[in-house]
C-alpha cells in the first residue's frame, strides 16, 4: 500500500531531514509515527502526499511510483488521500456543510450524490445538527472532527493524519482517535503521525519511532515513551 | 469540467469578489482609475488626430489647365487626379467660379469695386481643379503627377501648411503611443499587485483544495472569474462617466474659448465611444484575466 525505499530528503545540501528511511505498511493497518520535533514526522507524511520530492529513494503508493507521476496526475493521485492536519485547515468563511460539500465538489461529485453524502459523513463525526455552523463556532474537537468528515466524505483508501490532536485537550484527542480507528475498520489504511504518548500506548497499534531522520525502531502493538 | 463544476466556480468567483470586500474594492479602483486615464487620454488623442485630418482636408492643390484644353481632356485629367493615392476629392472650378470667390473674398460687400470688369472676366483661363488631400504627406507625389499630365499648365501647393500638419500628425501618433504604452504598463503593473494581494490571503485555501485532489483548473476558475469581473466592473465605471464628461467638456471649452469655436472641430461622443468602447471593456476583460490568471500559477504548484 505504502512502500519507502531508501528514501532521504535534504532541504538545503547536507540537511536531511529523512534519511535513508525504508517502511512498508500493508492495507488496512493502523500506524503510529511517533518521535521528537524535528525527526522527520512531518517530513515523510509530506512526501507520501506528493507535496515534496525525495532527494533520493522511491516512494510507492497504492501502486504508484510518485517520482513518475506528472504534475497533472497529482490531483488524481491525492484524491486517494484523505489529509487532517494539527491545525484544521477549515475554510473560514464556509460553514461546516459547504466545507465537506467543497471535498466533494473538488472531485467533481455530482450535486445528487453530495446533497447523500455530506449529511452522511457529518453524521459519522456526530455533527449532524451542527451543520450551519462556521469553523468559529465551534470548539477545537469539533473542527477537527469536521476535518476527518472532510477526509473520509470521499473514501479514501489511506488517510493521513498529522498531530490530529496537537491542538486538543485529552477528551476531544479521545474522540478524534476514536473516529480515526472507525475508519481504520472500515477498511481505510490510517497513518497518524503524533507524540502523544497517552493514546500511543494506550491504543497498542503499530508505531514506528523516528530520531533525527532516521527510523529507530518499528514495532507491532508498540508505545512511545516520550522524552521531550 | 462539468457544467455542475461550472456553474459552481463561476458562483465561487461572484462569492469571492462579496467575501473579500475590501480587496475587490481595492482592485476595482486601481482598474477603473487606469483605465479612466486612458479613456480620457485615448479622447483627447482621437480629437487631436480629427482636428489635425480635418486640416489635412482642408489643403488642396490647384491644377490649372492650357489655355484651350478641351472640355474631355480636363474630364480625363480630373479621372486620373481622383485615382492618386492619398487624393480625398476633386472639385472643379470654372473660371466664374473663381471670379466670383475673388469677389467675395476680396470685394465683400462692396459689389461696385467689381463692376469695372463687368462681363470681362479678368479670371479666364483660370478654370482648374481644387484637389483636397486626405493624407497630406502624399502631397508631393500628387504634384509632380499633376505636373506630369498632358494639357496642365501649372499646379499651385502649399508646402508649408502640408509639412507642418504631417509632422504635428507623426508627432501625436509617437506621442500617444508612447503614453498609452506606459499607461499600459503601470495599470498591469497595480492591478497584478493587487491581485497578488487577494491571491496571498487566500494562499492557505488555494493549498487546501489541492491536498484534497483540485486540478489546477478547478482552483483556478474562480479566481480567473473574479479577475474577469473585477475587470468588467473596473472598466464599465470609467467607461460611463468618461461618456457623460466628455459633452460637458466640449461644451465648457467651446463656451470658455469662444475663440476656437472655428478652429476646433470635436468629434462626438458617440464617434470617440465606437472605439474606445470595445477596447476599454476589452482592456478590463484582458487585464483581469491575465492578472489573476498569471497571478495564481505560482500558488498551484503544491
């Protein structure tokens, strides 16, 4: 499903800020990626997203060698992706219905299917009644929970998750995790970078630790231990 | 794209120019201030350029014939005059006709100054054709055509009067050119600006559609709409208060300066409008389009 091979990447000569990462993850499993700022976390999410290039390695997605895919074949590609970031990344000035519709509408969904589909996803994250409302009338938890609705409206086979509760008191990280393990048992492929060791432990999923750029350990029901 | 993606990016681009007030306004502004200059000025020039061909019309060449041409010969030399290249038209002045415009000009009213001469035309043999040019600098090709022909005796021209009014025409087209070019220039220059503004606070929105799967086109189009509406609406508002300046202006310098009442020949608006017209909206169009168009290329290489 996603295989790294070898894969480094340098921001300015000399800098790496991967390097020499190798991972496989099968369909279907649930990942953690844990380790200090700076370990390259960030880094690899934003390579498997196609938004950086490697300096070297090859990276392979849903059976697609990134390094061959065209800048006009990106769209096609990111859109078996689903993405939640730290700080939300809402349209501000849509409400909570028009920001997943716009998921859909970026795919070119058909009005029919979107007017099904939103109301379904809001449902999933429990925001069904909160439809109307805008980004700021919510609390953290419930912006990011519109967030995973964004993520998941199209069914994405992977859906990448970067500090989907950095910016969450413990009950809503609880929840966020909650819905992010539904979709992993639907069948999505769930990739969450964190270092939030609580739910790391807790969850005994699959973790791989970074350090400094470096993969340092990858293990099946593993935790973290957080030395920041 | 489908018509549903469509008709929701040109909504997007109504909703983003009423979303970000401030910055449509401000665009809106620069447009319509750039391109109000260059209406007034494109005014001004198109007046210049009538009042100055109008003079051209006014110069003309006198081809006298030989005494006792026949009547065919003149018809055929007035024919090959009316073919020249640069010739606007060709009149015919008998030898009374001529009389009688030297009465005029030079006896006026007192009609008995004339009377010596009677019957006895002192003008015979001055019958000849008046040849009205419509592009002056052609003058000398016409003369020496003229000169040229069997049965004409001699051709009078004013080389002063077509020297002066071809080169005051070069003059105002280099002139105009040139300042139409630099308008051109600073109106692209603050309107890409100002688009690069709107096109920054939205940044992080233009990044959000693309991690979700938007192709460029998708992104793109309702910023290309706005852009293109700006334009229109930047280039309408000038464009209808330039129309209603433009007859108080000539009104004002025609009743200020009584003077130039005879001098001054203004085009009307309506002329000035069958051009300025499509190439002001066209302006705004173009201006908006490759504005935003070019502005937002470099945001979507996420």
């Amino acid at each position: 499903m996603i295989e790294l091979n070898e894969v480094t990447k340098e921001y300015s000569k000399g800098v790496a800020a991967l390097n020499g990462v190798t991972l496989k993850i099968e369909q279907g499993e649930f990942v953690f990626i844990v380790g200090d700022s700076g370990s390259g976390k960030s880094t690899l999410i934003r390579l498997i997203m196609k938004e950086l290039e490697p300096t070297s390695g090859t990276i392979v997605v849903n059976g697609q060698n990134l390094e061959r895919l065209k800048h006009k074949q990106i769209p096609m590609y990111r859109r078996g992706l689903g993405v939640v970031f730290q700080d939300f990344r809402l349209l501000k000035d849509r409400n909570i219905y028009e920001n997943i519709a716009f998921a859909q509408r970026v795919v070119e969904t058909s009005p029919r299917i979107i007017k099904k589909k939103v109301p379904a996803a809001l449902s999933l994250v429990g925001l069904a009644q909160k439809y109307k409302s805008y980004p700021k009338e919510l609390s953290g938890g419930e912006q990011q929970r519109v967030a995973i609705a964004r993520a998941i409206v199209n069914e994405p086979a992977i859906l990448l998750a970067d500090e989907p509760t950095g910016n969450l008191d413990p009950t809503n990280s609880w929840e966020i995790m909650k819905l992010l393990e539904e979709a992993n048992e639907r069948g999505t492929t769930v990739l969450v970078v964190t270092h939030n060791q609580e739910i790391v432990n807790e969850m005994r999923k699959r973790v791989v630790t970074m350090k400094k750029g470096v993969i340092v350990s990858d293990e099946q029901k593993g935790g973290y231990n957080n030395e920041d | 794209m489908k018509i549903s993606t469509v008709g929701y990016s040109t909504r997007q681009g109504f909703k983003n120019i009423a979303r970000n007030k401030l910055f449509s306004i401000a665009s809106i502004a620069t447009m319509a201030a750039c391109i109000f200059v260059f209406g007034l000025f494109f005014a001004i020039v198109m007046n210049f350029n009538y009042i100055v061909q109008k003079a051209e019309e006014g110069v003309a060449i006198t081809v006298f014939f030989e005494e006792g041409l026949e009547q065919s010969r003149v018809d055929e030399i007035g024919d090959e005059l009316r073919e020249c290249d640069g010739v606007l038209d060709v009149e015919y002045v008998s030898a009374d006709d001529a009389w009688e415009s030297f009465q005029s000009e030079y006896f006026g009213e007192d009609s008995s100054l004339a009377e010596g001469f009677k019957d006895d035309n002192p003008l015979a043999n001055s019958d000849n054709y008046a040849v009205y040019m419509e592009d002056v600098s052609k003058q000398d090709d016409v003369v020496s055509f003229a000169e040229s022909l069997d049965g004409v005796r001699r051709v009078n021209k004013s080389d002063v009067v077509a020297d002066t009014l071809s080169s005051v025409n070069r003059l105002i087209t280099y002139v105009s050119i040139a300042i139409i070019a630099i308008l051109l220039a600073v109106s692209i220059f603050l309107i890409s600006n100002t688009v690069t503004m709107g096109i920054t606070v939205r940044r992080e929105e233009i990044a959000i559609m693309k991690y979700i799967g938007a192709k460029d086109g998708f992104v793109r189009a309702p910023f290309v709409i706005e852009g293109v509406v700006i334009g229109l609406i930047g280039a309408i508002i000038p464009l209808v208060l330039l129309y209603f300046m433009y007859g108080k202006a000539v009104s004002y310098i025609l009743t200020r300066f009584n003077l130039l009442n005879n001098i001054l020949d203004f085009l009307p608006v309506t002329e000035v409008y069958k051009v300025l017209l499509p190439v002001g909206l066209a302006l705004g169009v173009g201006i908006g389009f490759v504005g935003s168009f070019f502005t937002i290329r470099k945001h979507l290489k996420v």
